[in-house]
C-alpha cells in the first residue's frame, strides 16, 4: 500500500509543482517581456521602408532574396502581416519570395508537441498529458518529458478508469491547464489517504 500511495503522491505533488511554478512572478515578467517586443516590432511597422528593408536588414537574414526584387515584392505583394512577419524572421527558411512569403518560426523544443486529435484509450492517452505538462517546467527537455511519461505509465496501473478519463479529457494548451489535470489525481490519491 505504501508503495502504491508513493506512486500516486508523487506524480501529483510534481504536477502541483508545476502549476504553482506559473504563478511565481514569471508570467509577469514573461508579459512585460512580450510587450516590449510588440512595441518594438509595432515601430518598425510604423516606420517601415521597403527599400531599407530589402537593402539593410534583408541581406543579414536571406541574402538569397535578391534586393531588387524584394523591394518589388514589398511594394506589391506584401500586406502587413507579411512585413511584420518579415520584421521579426531570423533566418532565410521563414522566407521565400513566392507565397507565402514569410512564415512564423515556431521553437521546436520549447513548443509542446503538436495535440493529437483524439488522445488513445487508458494510460497511453493520460500520460501524454501527463507528458505535455511536464514540457511545461522550466529546464525541462526532451528527456525529462519522456520521464515524466514513462513514469506516469508505471504509476497509472493503479488509476482507476474514472481518473484516467479525467486525466485524458483535460485540454491541455498552458501551464495553467495543468493544474486541473492535477485535480484529477488528486482525488485518486485521496482514497488512499482516508
């Protein structure tokens, strides 16, 4: 019993450690943060220039796109949402000069692994949950999610149906979305506690 009660306590005491860890002060900085860089690319908006765009800081990033015909392209083709796009790309495979001509860069390791459309049935569905909310701690990797799935794997033989299907129905797109999911088990760990 005891060993059953470390295996339920410990994955919740972890997922409740990660959903205390979005209220320490870091979304705040993490807004600031965002909104500092909003107004900065917003000025660059306001005070865009095809011609020194395609001239100054095109070459830096995609010094394949030829100077002449991405003014031209800036001038004809591009609405704001691709010159804001073109702003903030970093690297020449953002950009090409066909549509769609600039595409956001997405952070493979620091974005959580695309949602499947239907999670499977038991565990395999609840610990990939499981796993995504782990991707959401700080210093967390690759590795650490995989831990964080296959320990979840170990300790959900003990869940019962009702928990798991908590686990699984939960939408999972923040931080914060996992504190609910920790509810989940915590009722299950709860039983072990009366």
């Amino acid at each position: 019993m005891i060993n059953t009660l470390t295996k339920l306590i410990l994955p919740a005491i972890f997922l409740t450690l990660v959903a205390a860890g979005c209220n320490n002060g870091q979304v705040a900085v993490d807004a600031d943060a965002e909104a500092a860089k909003q107004k900065d690319i917003q000025e660059q908006l306001d005070n865009f220039s095809c011609f020194e765009f395609c001239n100054e800081k095109m070459p830096f990033v995609c010094p394949d796109y030829d100077a002449d015909t991405c003014e031209q392209d800036c001038l004809s083709k591009w609405p704001d949402t691709i010159r804001e796009c073109m702003v903030t790309a970093e690297d020449c495979e953002q950009i090409s000069n066909t549509e769609p001509y600039c595409e956001e860069k997405l952070d493979k390791d620091l974005m959580p692994k695309p949602e499947l459309t239907e999670l499977p049935a038991g565990c395999n569905g609840a610990c990939l949950q499981y796993k995504k909310c782990a991707g959401y701690t700080e210093g967390a990797g690759a590795e650490d999610q995989e831990y964080a799935y296959e320990s979840c794997m170990q300790t959900c033989v003990g869940w019962s149906e009702k928990t798991i299907n908590c686990v699984r129905s939960k939408q999972i797109h923040q931080a914060a979305d996992c504190a609910v999911m920790t509810a989940c088990v915590l009722k299950e760990a709860n039983k072990y506690l009366q």
